[in-house]
C-alpha cells in the first residue's frame, strides 16, 4: 500500500513499501522543532510536521539509532 505521501527514502538503501496512512506521529514533549517520527512495521518514518506532505525519511532500528547517539553529541548542531 502507498500513503499520501508520493515517495519514501529509505536512508542508505531501497525504500520499503510501508503504509503511514495510520501512522500514528509524534512530536517532541516539549513541542518544539518541526519533526515528527512514526515506528512504522519496524522502521522509524521521520517527517517535517509543517509540511507532512513532503516524502518522509525511513530509517532501520540501527540507523535510527546511529541518527540519535549523533545528535544526542552534537553532530548536527547548526548553530
């Protein structure tokens, strides 16, 4: 099944036909940021919550958990 979403990435490989037409979105406790995440059939599905209709990145357990130790370090600190 597709979603309303056109296309999915799946971060370092083939994107998996996951439907996120039921996914159940969740933002930051505290309400700031404009990301949203979903787990999705064992993926974790990360969007823009100003802009869903943008396609959603996938990620494995693994790189999600990659994504977040990174983060959780400063990697991606723009500022």
């Amino acid at each position: 099944m597709t979603d309303s979403i056109t296309e999915q990435r799946l971060v370092g490989g083939p994107r998996p036909d996951l439907d996120l037409t039921q996914a159940e979105w969740q933002s930051s406790t505290q309400g700031v940021g404009g990301v949203e995440i979903a787990f999705v059939e064992g993926y974790i599905a990360m969007r823009n919550r100003r802009s869903p209709e943008i396609p959603a990145l996938i990620f494995t357990p693994a790189e999600w958990r990659a994504f977040v130790l990174d983060a959780r370090e400063g990697e991606f600190d723009l500022t």
